[in-house]
C-alpha cells in the first residue's frame, strides 16, 4: 500500500534524514514527526534512516492527537476542524504495524512536551509538520531545541505561513543555523 501525503518537497526530507551527520560511537538514534497524518513524512524519515544507520539501535517518535481537532493551524486563521479521524490514524497505525522502530503518541504536542518533559531523550531530527502558527512551531522548537545535539536537524514545513524569522531566531541561542531551503520546506543544523 501507498502511504499517501499532504505536502510537497518530501525529497528534501529524505536527503536531509541521508544526510545527517551522527557523532562518532553513536549508540542509539531518535527522530520525530510532529503532525503525522497519513504517515508519508514518518515513512521517508525511517525508510531513510534504515538505509543510514544499518545496525545502531533506532526510534522515530510520531506525535499526531487526530480526533478532528478545532484548532487554528495558521497565524491569523479563525479555528478549523481537519479531517484527522479516527479512521485515518486506523489506516497509519496498519501502515506501520511492522514497524519496531515506530512509537506513535496519540496527543497533541502541548500534551507530549508536558507527558515528557522529564525524560532525557536526545533528538537527531525533528520534522515539525503539526499546528503552523508561530507560537505553536515557536513552542515546538524550543522544546525539542534543549533536547539536541550538536549536529541535530530540524526540519519545518510550510515555513512561509508563519513567522520563521522569529523561529530562527530563538533557535539562534541552541546555535541552530539555516542549512538549505525549498519553497516549502526547511533545514536548520545545530552547529
């Protein structure tokens, strides 16, 4: 089966996940998705890590509440209600049964970042792709910003809808820089 996706520039993923650089001696490998939907940004991530990491012990934690949500997902956008339902998080769920590595958390992100804000979990990559307001992806990327490493990417989609600029420069204090951009997509490296 297809897993089916809602964006664009998934080979932009694909080639940050490949290229990604890991420390030497690494021992284990965490990556997220927050905003999972169908599960075609999860599938590229781990599909791209498999190929990368060969034996080292691996985990891709996918964060999506489904449920269909009111929420408002752009800046300046009165609340919506996505067709994120049950049915849908049934289908992602099927697509990856097989799958050992993937970890699926069914909340919102408000509700993981508070669930595990005690755990110390180191994140290599992040693809965040759930609410696109400012404050949101703001709230988001600090989060996981004091959860990374040096040479940890974040990748941000639909960075044009929201204030980037604001983003990029909260991340500047974890010395995050802007290592490629697409049209929709965007790659920052912690330095």
């Amino acid at each position: 089966m297809t897993i089916e996706g809602d964006s664009v520039e998934y080979e932009l993923l694909r080639k940050w996940t490949l290229e990604l650089p890991l420390p030497e001696n690494t021992k284990h490998v965490t990556t997220a998705e927050i905003g999972v939907r169908r599960g075609l940004g999860s599938k590229i991530i781990m599909l791209a890590m498999q190929m990368k990491l060969k034996d080292i012990p691996y985990h891709h934690i996918a964060i999506d509440p489904y449920n269909n949500l009111s929420y408002v997902h752009f800046d300046n956008q009165e609340p919506i209600t996505a067709n994120y339902d049950d049915e849908m998080k049934k289908e992602m769920l099927e697509d990856f049964k097989d799958e050992k590595n993937f970890l699926f958390f069914h909340m919102t992100d408000r509700e993981f970042m508070n669930r595990f804000s005690k755990e110390e979990v180191i994140y290599d990559l992040v693809h965040f792709d759930g609410p696109h307001t400012t404050l949101d992806v703001l709230r988001e990327a600090v989060w996981f910003a004091d959860r990374s490493r040096v040479g940890t990417r974040f990748v941000f989609d639909d960075y044009k809808y929201y204030q980037m600029k604001s983003v990029y420069q909260a991340l500047h204090w974890w010395d995050f820089k802007v290592l490629e951009k697409g049209d929709h997509k965007i790659c920052l490296q912690k330095v």
